[in-house]
C-alpha cells in the first residue's frame, strides 16, 4: 500500500515548462514503478508517462515523448514529470499512480493520487 499525493500545477503559457511531482508514502517507496496519467474534461484518462521501480526503464506516450521527463529520487520518496514545451492540449488532471511492488510491464496500477490541475493557454 501507498499514499500518493500530487503537486506542482498551474496556469502557463503554451510553451512554458512545469514540474509536477508525486510524494509517497511508505517504507518502500523504491520498490514501486510510478506512472503519470491525465484526464482532461470529457475525455479518457489516458496514460502519459512511467518510470520502473530500477529507474533504468521509462515510457512515453508518443503525445508527449521529447517534451516530457519522468524521473524519481527515491531518497525523497518522489516521482517528477518535467513538462517542457506545453501545448493547451497537455491541460488535464494529472495523475500519479503505481503498480504492486516491483511490478513489471505492462503495468496494472492499483494506487492513485487525487491529482493536480495543469492549465495551459494559447
């Protein structure tokens, strides 16, 4: 079991950059792979972006491959998602969430934040 908890959103510009970052909870936090999802109003939650529980492995949605970084600290128990180059479209509820401890791909995540609003404007 973990606890999510999301932050770092806001209101940019279209081309202006943001981290968002995931603090977990628990003892073993470096076991957990950690994904990043969004949902914009009236569309599907749609996957965005992994990282596996090694941090030798990452995944990209191809909408946001070469503008988004996903990246951990375990000694901070915390996952970021360094969006540069934001377009209005990447505007949604991002979400955090992780799979069983050392889960491999494909992942079925069973842990999720309550997310953070990330608005871009045009």
């Amino acid at each position: 079991q973990v606890q999510l908890v999301e932050s770092g959103g806001g209101l940019v510009q279209a081309g202006d950059s943001l981290n968002v970052s995931c603090a977990a909870s628990g003892r073993t936090f470096s076991s957990y792979a950690m994904g990043w999802f969004r949902q914009a109003p009236g569309k599907e939650r749609e996957f965005v972006s992994a990282i596996s529980w090694s941090g030798d492995s990452t995944f990209y949605a191809d909408s946001v491959k070469g503008r988004f970084t996903i990246s951990r600290d375990n000694a901070k128990n915390t996952v970021y998602l360094q969006m540069n180059n934001l377009k209005p479209e990447d505007t949604a509820v991002y979400y955090c969430a992780a799979p069983p401890a050392f889960s491999r791909p494909p992942y079925d995540y069973h842990y999720w934040g309550r997310g953070t609003q990330v608005t871009v404007s045009s």
